[in-house]
C-alpha cells in the first residue's frame, strides 16, 4: 500500500548524517524517534528567544531569558573562601550589568577576556537596581562572522536519561534542521487544498519548519493550530464515516406513523404540558425512526429536564408501528423508577409494562420471556439482565439506555443483535457533557439536546456551610420536617474500603439520630451493602412519606425521584466530584417547593474543592458545571471510563480547543459530503494517509 507521507520521511533518521549508534538507540529508546518523521512530530515545549538584543538600560525584572550583547569591562572572583563567585560586570551603550558564576570559576574566568564583544543569554534577575544573569550561555560576538544562534530556538521534551547522556534541545534542533532543510518546504498534503485555502492553514511542509524554527512566534502559532486542525478533521472523519455508513447502508425499523398508544396519551393522558424543548426532541427522534435507517441517537438533558417521558413517547410510536421497546437502566433502584413512571403513563391507555432484573423471580420471568418472544408484551424496562441471550424479543424496535457510560461496547453490541433489522438506539446521559466533548466521543451518533427545564420549577438554592454551622443547619431543617418536607444525608465513599464508607455512614446517621430522635422522627437507611429488597423497601419508606430522612450512600446518586424531597445535604461535599455533585443535587427541586442543596465541608479546604464548591453554588445549569468539571478533571475521568473511545491527542486540547472542533467536524462533513467514497482526485492523498494510518481496515472498505 501506498503512503501518503513522503519516503524521506519513513527513513531512520540515520539517513540525515552520521550520528554516534548510541544516541540514535537512546532517542528510541526514550522517545520512540525512529524515522524522520518522528522527528518532525516531536515538537518543541516552548522557544527561547533570541530574535533580538535587548539594552541593558530596558531589562526587567520579570523579562525571563534575553539575550544581551556588550563588553566584558571588569572581571574579579568575590566571595570568602567557601562562597566564592567570579563576577564579570558587561557593558553596552545603555548600561551595566553582572555576570556571575558559582561553578568552574577558574576555567571560566582564564576564557574570559576584558575588551571583547560576547553575546550572552540566559535568565534575568535584579538586586537593589543592579541586574544579573547567573551562568549565561555565552558567545563570542564576531562582525564578520554571521552568528550561529538566531531567532527562536526550540526547546523540546527530553527525559532525564536523555539529558544525562547529553542529548538536548541543540542536539534534537540540529537534527530536525537538518530534515527540514531536506524537505524544502516539498511534502505531500493530505489536507484537501481547498480546505487549506479557505481557512488559510500553513502547508504541512511549512507548518513543520515554522513549529520547528519559528521566525515570529505567531507563525509558530499558527503551525500549531494547523497540526490540531489536522487532529481533529481525521478523528472527526471517521466518525462522520461510520454516521454515513449507517445513514446510506443500514436498515432501521419503520415507524411511520403514531397510532392509538400514542394519539390517546398525547392527546388524552398528557400528565403535564411537554416544555418546548421536550416536543422538539421527540420530533428529532421521530425524524430518525421513520427515515428507514437505524437511529443512533444521543440525547442530552440536565438532571429533572424530564427526559423519561421524551423515552415513553418514543416507545410509544416504536409500539404503534408493531415494535416492541426496551429501556435500559445501569441499577435496580433506577429501573424500578422508570417501569413506576412508565406504569403509571401506559396503565391508563391500557399499555402492559414489565420489569425484569436480577431480582425478578424465576415464575414472573419465565413467563415475560414468553410474552416477550411471543410478541405479547411489547414494553419492557430493566437492567443488564435484559442483555441476557435468553431474553427473545418478537420484534425489537427501539431500545433506550439510560446513563449509557455504564454500559460497555460489547453489552451494547448484544442489543444490536436481538433483532433485525437493528432496533434504534437512543442513548441518554446522566449528567450533561459540554457540547465539544459529546461532539468528539459521541461523534458517530446524532444530537438532541433539551435544553429547558419545566416550567415552575423554583430553583435549587445551594448552600456551601461549615462544620461549625451544623447546629444552625440542623434547627433548619427541623423547620422544613415540620412544613412536612423531606431530607436527604448523604455520604461519600470514602475510599475503596466498603466497611469504612459504612462505618462512616452509621458515625453519620448517629449525629442525624441526635438531632432527630425517635420516635419523633423516622430515619430510613441505604447503603451499598443491603441486600436489594431491604434497600428497596427502605426507598419505598422515604418515597412514601413515612421517613422524615433519608441517610445513605451515593446509591441514591441516579434517578430517584422524590418530589417531596426538598433538601438535599452533602457531607464531606469536597470528596465529591462536580458532576456527582450536581447529580445529587437534582434528587431535590422536583416537586412545587422551593429546595435546598447543602454542601457540608471542614472548615479549610484546598482550592480545587472551594472551586467545586463556589461553581456549586453559583450554578443550576449542568452543563456549565460539566464545563467547569472538564476543566477541573479532564475528559478521562469525566466521562468515566477509560474506554471512552478518546484517542491521545497530541495538539488538540478538548477543554480549550472548542472552535477547532466544530471546525473539524464541520470540515470532515464537508468533504464526506462531496465525495463520500474519496474517489475525487483532490481527496487522492487524504484517502491514501486514511488507509495507511488506520489500525484497521476501515477506509478501505468505503471504496
Ligand atoms: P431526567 O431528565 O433527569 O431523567 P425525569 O424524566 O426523571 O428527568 O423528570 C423529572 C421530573 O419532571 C419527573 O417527575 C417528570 O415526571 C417531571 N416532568 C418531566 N417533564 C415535565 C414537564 N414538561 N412538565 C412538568 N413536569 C415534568
Ligand atoms: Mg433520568
């Protein structure tokens, strides 16, 4: 197969001259350059300047590394015996300064000589209005000899192996000069010419020189935004592929038109007026079902923006057309809830749900995998216990995941299959991801965002108190319990340790019981070590009113719906990540009541967490606080998983990089666009680089 880069640049970088064996291994060894390519990829960290002289009468005391060029006028070692320093003091036209060294004076100061033109650099500081450099790289200034170290010099990552070994930045930039002068700004482009000139990108030739010896820093800059440029527009191309893929060679089921389920409930059964956004998105998603081809489809909403219901009307239509459909949770608390909100909308239109777990019995199970199988039941919600190969459905139309980042690629994989053709696929996410990173990891799927929340809701007023504050928290929330709301305590998972977190929990629900005696007060406890019946039937206490408070673990993270809840306190709040945060937050703010969300802490805090804890309390909108969390945590951890589906960009910066996304994918959709096979000559290199440098054999497929 044909590369599309050069075949310069797949030589070994023995091929730019005669280099000692042991430096060449090292640098592979270290930072895995073999050919000259490599070369050209590792990029310098930062430039020093030595574009100019700066007049000693301008130097700053913050001006970092400069370079001044004058006389070497006095020279003399200072210093008692044990402290010794040899001070040159150097001369221009507008002033003095010191040189100073503390090591190797004596070589030093026989090299020196007073009279001479050196050209010195290196970093600035000042005493008492006097500035000096300690141990500036120094060099002899010959007028008639054109100097050798000009502009901006690369500085580039190096290890400390590598540094022992003596191999630095001067050692890594002549070798890279040495490529680029081969190079001659002649390279092969895979970027589509008529991209390059719209958005006026550098050339690949010239971005390499530029990023290597930059003549002003913002031709650098400008390399750099075409390298991430370059990132982004092939990640986004392969997304935009398989989208297409899907688009022009799948069949998805029809669902044409809505039926009886659907035109009683909407027109009859509507428990609330839909907000704007909530109609909007069932028509995106109705566009998909009925379009013929499989809907993938990610649907994003804050926490309370009532995306259940937007899921039932969906499942409706699936089952108006002779579907069956299925909506899947990651926990048995959160199924429960959804087959309860999904009973209570189907029942009075006469629609069957059913419910199947790991906690299902063996009767009830045989039997809803009859009905399923035999097309009886058309609408079920559960667990992964639905992925099961057991679990037969007649004719799968639909399937829901909710909080997908619990499940993986292959339990998804399994749904795929339980029908044909494929059910669509509509995925919905716990906590909001900001725009750019659900346009990055979820590049294949189609976007809907509800981005509105129901009308009346009172905002959650959040509150960041101390320990000291407890007594007062406390008669406060007394005062809610006797307006007849009610509380939810909850604790962090401490640490991986299961017995800690519950110790920490009882320590937890005894100051609780403290305040809020029996039999006055009723307390219920959940805790990730219940049996699963217990922690439902003590769920079912709080939901139905008959514990005043609620005290558990994260287990009540997700989903729970209890609209009588109307504060929400966090302990240890700074052990919580912001979306977590947020997550728990919306457990509260769901009935007509104004709420409250308290995050307790110690009274110091570092200042990551006061961060979270200043965000928490300016902000009700989850994905501004997804915002702040990316920035905070990185996309790895946000999303959750190290299988995200995220390669290692190198340039590109996904909390920063905003605009190069939506440019990219836009560029990536563009091409697709014109020429979906790349088959058009002005693609020629860009398919020619896809087939070469994807691991599998992607590209080659689409011709
Ligand atoms: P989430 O998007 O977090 O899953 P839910 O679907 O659980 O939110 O909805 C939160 C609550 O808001 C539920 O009690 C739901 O019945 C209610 N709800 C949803 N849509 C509306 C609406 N348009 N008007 C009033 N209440 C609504
Ligand atoms: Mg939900």
């Amino acid at each position: 197969m044909k590369s599309a880069l050069s075949e310069f640049e797949k030589l070994t970088i023995n091929a730019l001259g005669n280099y000692p064996p042991s430096r060449v291994a090292l640098l592979q060894k270290e930072l895995g350059i073999v050919t000259i390519g490599d070369l050209l990829n590792h990029i310098p960290i930062r430039y020093l300047d030595k574009t100019a002289n700066i007049n000693i009468a301008d130097l700053q005391p913050n001006s970092g590394q400069v370079q001044v060029r004058g006389r070497i006028e006095s020279v003399e070692i200072i210093g008692a015996r044990n402290s010794q320093r040899l001070k040159a003091t150097l001369c221009d036209l507008t002033g003095c300064m010191e040189l100073v060294w503390f090591r190797s004076i004596p070589w030093v100061k026989k090299s020196l000589s007073i009279g001479q033109v050196y050209t010195v650099f290196g970093r600035v500081s000042e005493f008492k209005n006097v500035f000096s450099m300690s141990h500036p790289e120094l060099q002899v200034f010959d007028a008639e000899k054109k100097e050798e170290v000009k502009g901006y010099i690369p500085v580039y990552p190096l290890t400390e192996k590598l540094k022992a070994s003596k191999i630095d930045s001067k050692f890594i930039a002549q070798l890279t000069k040495a490529a680029i002068n081969h190079v001659n700004f002649d390279m092969p482009e895979f970027i589509p010419k008529r991209i390059i000139e719209k958005l006026e990108l550098p050339s690949r030739a010239i971005a390499y020189k530029t990023i290597h010896f930059p003549d002003r820093l913002g031709d650098a800059k400008k390399s750099y935004e075409r390298f991430k440029f370059e990132e982004v527009f092939l990640f986004q191309l392969r997304n935009e592929r398989t989208r297409l893929n899907r688009i022009t060679n799948s069949v998805g089921p029809k669902i044409v038109k809505p039926g009886y389920f659907f035109n009683e409930f909407y027109n009859k059964h509507l428990p609330f007026a839909l907000t704007e956004a909530q109609k909007r998105v069932i028509k995106e998603i109705w566009a998909d079902m009925k379009s013929g081809v499989q809907m993938n489809r990610l649907l994003q909403g804050d926490v309370g923006s009532g995306k259940t219901i937007v899921a039932f009307i969906a499942m409706l239509l699936a089952i108006d057309n002779g579907y069956q459909a299925c909506m899947l949770a990651p926990t048995e608390i959160l199924s429960q809830q959804h087959f309860e909100s999904l009973k209570e909308w189907a029942t009075p239109i006469g629609l069957k749900v059913a419910l199947l777990t790991g906690s299902t019995s063996n009767k009830e199970r045989t039997e809803m995998l009859e009905e399923l199988a035999s097309g009886k039941l058309s609408l079920i919600t559960g667990t992964h216990a639905i992925l099961e190969d057991r679990v037969v459905f007649s004719k799968l139309g639909l399937v829901i995941i909710d909080e997908q980042h619990r499940f993986g690629v292959a339990q998804r994989a399994k749904l795929w299959l339980k029908s044909n053709p494929s059910p669509h696929i509509l995925v919905m996410t716990a906590t909001p991801i900001p725009r750019t990173l659900a346009m990055t990891v979820h590049g294949e799927s189609e976007h809907s965002i509800i981005d509105e929340l129901p009308a009346g809701r009172k905002p959650i007023i959040t509150a960041h108190k101390q320990e000291k504050e407890r007594i007062a928290l406390m008669s406060f929330i007394k005062n809610e319990i006797s307006k007849g709301r009610q509380i939810y305590f909850v604790y962090p998972l401490i640490n991986e340790s299961a017995s800690l977190e519950f110790k920490n929990l009882m320590d937890g629900y005894d100051v609780v019981e403290s305040f809020f005696p029996t039999p006055e007060y009723r307390i219920s406890i959940v805790h990730g070590q219940m049996r699963p019946e217990d922690k439902e039937k003590e769920m079912m206490r709080f939901k139905n009113g008959i514990s005043h408070i609620m005290v558990a673990t994260t287990v009540i993270e997700v989903g729970v719906n209890v609209p009588n809840a109307s504060v929400m306190v966090i302990e240890n709040a700074d052990r919580f990540g912001l979306s977590q945060l947020h997550q728990l937050r919306g457990r509260v703010g769901r009935g007509a009541e104004q709420s409250y969300c308290i995050l307790m802490t110690e009274n110091e805090l570092g200042k990551s967490a006061q961060e979270r804890m200043s965000a928490m309390v300016k902000s009700n909108d989850g994905f501004e606080i997804a915002k702040i969390d990316l920035k905070q945590r990185g996309p790895g951890d946000l999303l959750g998983t190290k299988q995200s589906g995220l390669p290692d960009f190198k340039f590109l910066d996904l909390v920063k990089d905003e605009y190069f996304i939506f440019l990219g994918k836009q560029a990536a959709a563009y091409v697709l666009r014109e020429d979906p096979t790349l088959s058009k000559p002005e693609n020629a290199m860009l398919k020619r680089y896809l087939l070469s440098h994807s691991k599998d054999n992607f590209w080659s497929k689409i011709s």
